[in-house]
C-alpha cells in the first residue's frame, strides 16, 4: 500500500509541477485562466495532504 502511495503523491507532484511551470512561463494570462490554475492547484494540495497523512498511518 505504501509503494501506491508513493506513486500517487510523485504523480501529483508532478500535476502540480505542470501547473506551476505553465503559469510562470505564461506572459499573457488572463485572471480567469489563473483561477482556473488555482483551483486545480488547490484540490492537488488537498489530494497530496491526503496521502501524506494515509502514508503516515
């Protein structure tokens, strides 16, 4: 269980990564387009606090 956890959180790592390089590198982005971002960054954080806590259990 532990080993799924693991890659649950470098795959979320890696989600939130993505988001972050796409909004840092864009020059043109419009206030709907980095709510949108924020929002996915958001349940990201929320789903890899959740599986730091379960690999903690």
């Amino acid at each position: 269980m532990d080993k799924k956890i693991n890659v649950a959180i470098d795959y979320y790592t890696e989600q939130g990564d993505r988001i972050l390089r796409k909004v840092n590198t864009a020059s043109n982005i419009t206030a709907d387009e980095l709510i949108k971002y924020g929002e996915e960054m958001a349940v990201i954080e929320y789903k890899l606090t959740a599986l730091e806590i379960a690999k903690e259990n």
